[in-house]
C-alpha cells in the first residue's frame, strides 16, 4: 500500500494512506521501523507499506485490493 509521510514540528511522522486525508502520528522509532529505507533527515516523502502493516495502522476500511 502507498503512503506519504509528513515529520511534524516536534518530529514525529504523520503517515497517511495515499489519496486520503486520514492519518496515524507515529514515533519516530516506529516509523522507522515501518519504512527502514527513509533517511533520517527525511521531512516528508512517499513509500510503501505491506498490506498487514496498513491494516495494524489504519484497520479494514483504509486497505482497498489492488
């Protein structure tokens, strides 16, 4: 699944699902745990994610079939 990310002013990510405007604020432990191939300097980008890694962060409704 596609996702774009955003570093916030205290320097957590928000992760949305590509195409919607909901959102998960993660730690950034977690987030670069989530997506290892981000730089640390990183502001905000896009990645992918696996379909069970989208459905722990954003449930049933925001993971669509390809």
């Amino acid at each position: 699944m596609q996702v774009r990310y955003v570093r916030t002013i205290v320097g957590w990510f928000n992760v949305y699902p590509a195409g919607t405007g909901r959102y998960v604020n993660l730690k950034p432990e977690d987030f670069f745990t989530l997506l290892p191939q981000v730089s640390q300097l990183a502001r905000s980008g896009c990645g992918e994610i696996t379909a069970t890694a989208a459905l722990e962060l954003f449930g049933e409704q925001e993971v669509l079939p390809a």
